[in-house]
C-alpha cells in the first residue's frame, strides 16, 4: 500500500485556517466530503471524536493523527493538512501539531487497512528530515512527491 493510493490533490491543504484542533478537524472532515469519500459526514464526525476521547492522536513530533472507523465512509482515504504556525492537539509531548492526517476508513475494512495506513506513516514520520520536508514544501506536487516515497 502506498499513501498516494489514498491521498490526492483535492485532499490536500498547505494551509489549514482552523485555530483549534476542532476547527482543524471540521476543515479535513469538510475536505473529504467535498472529494466524495463520505457518506455521511456527521457520522464520520461522530466516529472521530468517539477516537479522540479514548485519547489523543497528537503523537508527538509535531504530528496528530485523527483518525475515523464508519459506515459513512465511501472508500479509505487520507486528508493531508499543514499548519504552520501549529495547533494544540493535547499531544504527549506537549507539542503543538503542524502535520495533519486524517484517515478515513469503512467500517468493513476497520482492523487490518487501518493499522497498515498508521504503520505507514508512523514509520516515515519519525524522520526529522522528512518531517522538515513537509513542513517546507510550498505546493501539492511537492508534498505528493514526498509522499511517493513512503511505501
């Protein structure tokens, strides 16, 4: 499985406007719906917030990595978002997120494609460098390329 099988252009933003981990999250969740891969938008929401509250997908690193399992998802999918200047996430470390993915994924693949996706990217996000790459890129094609190398 490789990321740009579930992310495409349209499911990317340089820069997110929200200024709360909300917001943030109501702007990919907006993202996704307007690319088609929901349903049901607020069930999608629900799911996510049922996630957050068994606790953070702030992972640290200046990563969040929200995350929904629902029936009102279409097809698994990643939204990608850069915030800047950071957002409160409640991560571990206590550092605010800048690297956003938000996954999506149909109830009937819930165990196995969501794990694979979390490994994916956990693994090339440890990378400081490649992490300072995301955060430096200044277009999509950039960050698609970037996310070509992740396999």
């Amino acid at each position: 499985m490789k990321l740009t099988q579930l992310v495409t252009k349209d499911l990317i933003k340089l820069n997110l406007e929200g200024l709360t981990k909300e917001e943030i999250m109501e702007e990919m969740i907006e993202m996704l719906d307007r690319a088609g891969v929901l349903e049901d938008k607020e069930k999608y929401k629900q799911s996510l917030y049922r996630r957050e509250e068994e606790g953070s997908t702030g992972i640290g690193f200046g990563i969040a990595i929200p995350h929904g399992k629902s029936d009102a998802v279409k097809k698994t999918s990643v939204a990608f978002g850069l915030k800047r200047s950071g957002v409160d996430w409640d991560s571990l470390d206590g550092e605010t997120a800048k690297l956003i993915f938000m996954i999506a994924v149909p109830t009937q693949n819930a165990g196995d494609e969501h794990l694979k996706i979390l490994q994916l990217l956990s693994r090339k996000l440890m990378d400081d460098d490649f992490r300072e790459s995301l955060l430096r890129a200044t277009n999509v094609e950039e960050i698609m390329e970037l996310f070509e190398q992740m396999a």
